[in-house]
C-alpha cells in the first residue's frame, strides 16, 4: 500500500505504469473496520469468502481487482 496526495502523484509515481486499484484513505478507513472490526470477539469466526465478497461489494470494491480467489 501506498499513500499518495493526490492523482497526479500517482501518475508521476507510476511513470506510465498501469495503476492497479487506487482508493482513498476514507475508503480505506471503512475497508478496515469492515474487515477487521469482529477480530477481538470472544466468538469471532474467520469470514467465509462470500462474506469477504459481500463487505468489497457493500463498499463499492469490484472489479477484478477486488475479486477473491
């Protein structure tokens, strides 16, 4: 993960490259909470794939990119 200021930095950064994913650190924010926020619960189960899927789909996340294996 990179942070960066703004589009033009990452074009500059990515000197021609093709540039993946790109999100802000709003949305970045929300992606973590989502997540991660049942982690320290005492019954806290690992998230299915389709679970996962749904938190990127609820979020806006699709795509390719932001598809799971």
């Amino acid at each position: 993960m990179n942070l960066f200021r703004s589009e033009e930095h990452i074009a500059r950064w990515l000197g021609g490259r093709d540039p993946g994913a790109t999100i802000s650190v709003v949305k970045l924010s929300e992606l973590a909470r989502a997540w991660w926020d049942d982690r320290l619960s005492p019954a806290w189960v690992p998230h299915t794939r389709e679970q996962n899927m749904a938190i990127l789909y609820r979020l806006g996340l699709t795509g390719d990119f932001w598809e799971l294996a």
